[in-house]
C-alpha cells in the first residue's frame, strides 16, 4: 500500500490519482476537519474530475487513515506532501515537513525497508519591486 501524508492540493490529487492508475492508498491529514470534508466527499478545491474520483475509490482504492501511526503500519511507500510555506526572505519553513517524518519515524522500525519520498512543495512571496 502506498501512503500520502497531507491531504492538500498536492496530497489529494496524487493519492486519488495513484488509486486512478490501480494502486491501492492510505491518506492522512492532521487536519480532521480536512478528513471529515473528505469522508462526506467535499474537495475543498477546485480540480477537474477531483471529486469523482474521490467518490469512486474512497472505501476501495482510496482508505483515509485514522492516524499517522496507522498510516506507516500500512505503507511501504509514504508519500509527504505537507505545506512548506515561504518566508519574506524566500526560504522555506520545513518545520510541517520535520515533524512529519520524525513522527513518522517513531512507527518505522530499522530496517523497515519502507520509502520515504518528499513531494512537498514552498509557496515562494512574489517578487516585489
């Protein structure tokens, strides 16, 4: 089974789009107003087709997990998609994403053989002037 941790933009779309090419996800936000929306199938976002799919996989292909911890027992693969916004400076806040994997961490033992993959993305301030 395959991970995300983060249901944002980022998140949701790319778990519902592995579920679409048949693989099957687990998907976790710490937000649970965020997993509550998606569990009555609101996207909170526009996306073409998003929420069909959601509607097609959720409960099949698609599994919102109860916790973190949860979610790494199940997954061979943990995709974090959180937020790293930007600072004014221009430099990314990683401290969503840190925690996230250290947490993670906690639930995966050595040797695992679990991946990890980063697919976060920064929210850059524009350029000003």
């Amino acid at each position: 089974m395959i991970g995300v941790v983060g249901l944002g933009f980022v998140g949701l779309t790319t778990a519902l789009g592995l579920a679409h090419k048949g693989y099957k996800v687990c998907g976790f936000d710490i937000s649970s107003s965020r997993v509550e929306d998606l569990r009555n199938g609101h996207v909170p976002f526009h996306e073409p087709q998003l929420k069909k799919y959601l509607k097609k996989y959720q409960g099949k292909k698609f599994i919102l997990c109860e916790s973190l911890a949860d979610l790494v027992s199940r997954s061979g693969i943990i995709f974090y998609c959180v937020g790293t916004p930007g600072s004014d400076e221009g430099k990314a806040d990683l401290q969503f994403l840190k925690a996230a994997v250290q947490d993670s961490l906690k639930s995966i033992g050595p040797r695992s053989g679990k991946i990890l993959v980063i697919k976060s993305t920064s929210r850059l301030p524009a350029r000003r002037g």
